[in-house]
C-alpha cells in the first residue's frame, strides 16, 4: 500500500502538523512509557499501556509526513502500515511486532483478561521505548524543524 492508496481508501487524510500538536503526543507518549514500566500494574494494563505509547510513536511519524490516520475502525492497524511507509522499511522490525500485539491488546482491552504475561509486558515496555528513539532519530535526520 502507498499514501495515494491509503488517501484513495480513506484511511488516511492530508494533515499538517505543528511542533505543539507533536509535544503534546510526546508527553503521552512519556506518560504511557512511564505508566507501563509501573511493576505493580497487571502485565495485561502495562502490556495496553506500552502498546499505545507505540501506537502514539507512529502517529507522529505519520504527521511529519503530512498525513492523519481516520478514526474509524482499524485504525491501529492502519496506523503501522503507514508508520512503515513514514518511517522506511527498516521501521518494519517495529512495526510488525506491533501489529501482532495489536490483536492480543484488542483481546485484553474488550474480551478477556489475564492474557499477556509479564515477560510480554516487558518486552512490549522495552520495544515502545526503542520504537520511540527510532521514530525521533528519523524525525531528527528528515523533520528537524519537528525535533
């Protein structure tokens, strides 16, 4: 898929951003990475927490390439099939991953709980936090006026 399909199919929307709008996700984004490190929490809560601060990470590569994900269903999974066209194709080690585990927070999130362990949950914590130095390194070398 390419941005003049996704635009074609609704799924995404021309957007321009702003440094404020993207401060504003980076504080959620630091937020959710903070709560999901909170041992005390059940792995399921740090896991969902963890896997939105990384939903946030694409949403802000989605924006410095001009574009909003519609809000409509499937938008998660939308928003990492246009982090990897944002971000390039190395991004896909991420972005992959965090589409598996957008089915299993969907499960803890509306149908079950008790699902994620808490080596998932860590895992999850670490490669939200990675996913976001990356994201930023990339806006750095292609957005700086963004950084």
């Amino acid at each position: 898929m390419n941005w003049k399909e996704l635009l074609a199919k609704g799924e995404v929307k021309v957007h321009q951003t702003s440094k404020q709008e993207l401060e504003n996700i980076r504080k959620l984004i630091a937020r959710d990475l903070a709560d999901a490190s909170v041992m005390a929490l059940s792995a399921d809560r740090r896991f969902a927490t963890a896997y939105n601060a990384a939903l946030q990470a694409g949403t802000i590569s989605i924006a410095c390439s001009g574009y909003r994900v519609s809000a409509r269903a499937g938008h998660h999974a939308v928003t990492f099939e246009a982090a990897t066209l944002a971000l390039g194709p190395a991004s896909a080690r991420f972005t992959n991953y965090f589409e598996a585990c957008r089915r299993k927070r969907n499960t803890i999130d509306y149908q079950n709980s008790s699902v994620a362990t808490v080596t998932e949950a860590n895992e999850l914590v670490l490669k939200a936090k990675e996913f976001h130095i990356f994201v930023e390194a990339w806006i750095a070398a292609n957005h700086a006026m963004l950084a």
